[in-house]
C-alpha cells in the first residue's frame, strides 16, 4: 500500500434479513505488520447494475 510493505486482515460481515441487506468489512484491530502496523480502516463495495464490482477503502495508519 503506497509503497508500504506488510500485511493485515479484514473482516467481513454480510447479512439479509427479509430482503435488506447489509455489510460491514473492517481490518482487524492489531492485525497489520511491517510498514502497516497500526492501519485502522473499513471497506466498501458497490455492485453496478452490469454485475460488476468497485471498492473503497477508507483507512488511517
């Protein structure tokens, strides 16, 4: 990441219930190494009519 060498888990948490959907991804608290340790941040997907997928990530290090 930005030249950063390293590595970090994400957790990622999907539910529907009665047609609504919801979705959280999240790096692991503590989980980053090397470089990255301290990254803090969340993730979103967006799925665009033609199936296709795009992602933000929002972090802080």
């Amino acid at each position: 990441m930005h030249g950063r060498r390293g590595s970090f888990v994400v957790q990622h948490n999907a539910v529907s219930v009665r047609g609504e959907q919801s979705l959280t991804i999240a790096v692991v608290p503590d989980s980053a190494t090397g470089e990255l340790r301290g990254l803090r941040g969340t993730m979103g997907i967006t799925v665009a009519p033609d199936g296709s997928h795009s992602y933000t990530f929002d972090y802080t290090l």
